[in-house]
C-alpha cells in the first residue's frame, strides 16, 4: 500500500500544468528569458523586448508587444503550440523543434 500511494503522488506531480499568468507587470526584457509552462499576459500590460524570450510552450500576449521592441523569441515546440506575440514590431522569430506554432 505503501508504494501504491508514492506512484500516485509521483504521478499526480508530474502531469501538473506550469504556467504564468501576468496581469498587470510592465515588462521590459534585455536579457535571455526562458519560460517553461504556458505563458499569458493580460490586457492592460505591456511587454518591451529587447533581449530573447525562449519558450517550450504556448506564449499569449493579449495585451502589446512594445514597437520600439528589437529583440526577439525562440519557439521551440515539441507539440503544437500557440504563439500570440501581440505586434509585429521585433527582431527575429525562431521555430524550433518538431511541432508547429499556430500564430
């Protein structure tokens, strides 16, 4: 009984979503971010990119993507994703990985 109750902990932890809901933080990125777990940033919050922002998940801005923003993302996608950038005002897009970025 034991062991049956440690499998399902173990299994009940691993299949946890990761995310990050931000709703409200102005961002301003000038470095390498790397976001794990899906990504959503609400209306009313704004994201200046000057850096590289990598993720393995879907990635929602609903809100802006600064215009003066210069850097750019990393997609890299084992499944298919979403990708919502919210402009179209920055340096480069990369798609990595085997699945595709629905934009």
């Amino acid at each position: 009984m034991k062991y049956l109750i440690a499998t399902f902990l173990l299994s009940a932890t691993l299949v946890q979503a990761q995310f990050i809901k931000n709703n409200g933080i102005q961002i301003v990125n000038s470095a390498e971010l790397t976001v794990n777990g899906d990504w959503v940033n609400d209306a009313g919050t704004s994201i200046k990119n000057d850096g590289v922002i990598a993720t393995s998940d879907s990635w929602t801005n609903n809100w802006t993507l600064d215009v003066a923003s210069t850097g750019g993302f990393v997609l890299n996608y084992s499944a298919d994703k979403t990708f919502t950038p919210g402009g179209s005002n920055f340096g480069f897009l990369t798609k990595q990985g085997t699945g595709n970025a629905n934009i």
